[in-house]
C-alpha cells in the first residue's frame, strides 16, 4: 500500500506539466486546423466569452478545468484521472443585446466538456505509461 502511495504521489509531482501538455492537445483536436469542431468565428466567439468572463472577475473559460490523479482499479488503471471541473459557460452569462441562445449555451458548454473529457483521456494515457515505466519519467 505504500508503494502505491509513492506511485501516487509521483504521478501528482509530474500532473502539472502533463496537464499543458494535454490541453495543447484537444485544443488542436478540437478548435484548430481543418477538421475543427468550430468555425473560426465560434472559436473567437469562445475567446471573447473568456476575456468577458474574467474582466467580470469570473474565471473564463481556457485553464479553469482541473484534474485529480487517484487510486483506480489494479487491474485496468492502478492510477486514474478524473475531471474535477469543467469550463462552462454560466446561465445568467449574457453579452449584452448580443447573448447566446440557451441551444448555443448548451452547444458551446458540450463541447468544452468534450475539450476536457479530451484532456483527461490524454492524461491518462500520460499516467498509464509512467505506472508502465515504474514511476520514472521518459523524456
């Protein structure tokens, strides 16, 4: 039970770099190149959300998810990551005259909770292959 402890919290020492790195990821998958989810015009639309967020000292929408690295099941992952917050675009969020539609919220809130099902997929397979690799790192 120590050495899974260990494991544990050796996992947690690296999650902060494994998480930019999996959020550069889906953001790619998702919101650039040709095959991405949004048009140009809709990722701007999530940009100008964020900053609006913010200045309403809120916390914006990119950076706000967080993840855990916990004890999973030894046979499938001895280390598991879960989602602890997602990025969502609140209710009562309005732009002015020029407010989302709650079928536009609710698009734009699916698709954010995809961005970080995406994260934490990708960081699983970051702690899946560091349990692999006894806890050290490969660089």
């Amino acid at each position: 039970m120590e050495a899974d402890r260990q494991l544990l919290q050796y996992a947690r020492d690296q999650l902060d770099g494994w998480i930019y790195t999996a959020r550069d990821r889906a953001y790619q998958e998702l919101f650039a190149g040709d095959d991405a989810a949004v048009t140009a015009e809709e990722r701007q639309l999530l940009d100008d959300i964020d900053a609006e967020l913010v200045a309403d000292g809120g916390n914006g929408l990119w950076g706000v998810d967080e993840y855990e690295i916990v004890l999973g099941h030894p046979k499938n992952h001895p280390l598991s990551v879960v989602c602890t917050r997602h990025p969502e675009i609140p209710v009562e969020w309005s732009r002015g005259g020029d407010s989302l539609t709650e079928p536009e919220r609710e698009q734009f809130n699916d698709l954010l909770w995809d961005y970080s099902e995406r994260v934490r997929k990708h960081l699983q397979t970051e702690v899946d292959e560091f349990v692999v690799n006894g806890g050290s790192i490969e660089e």
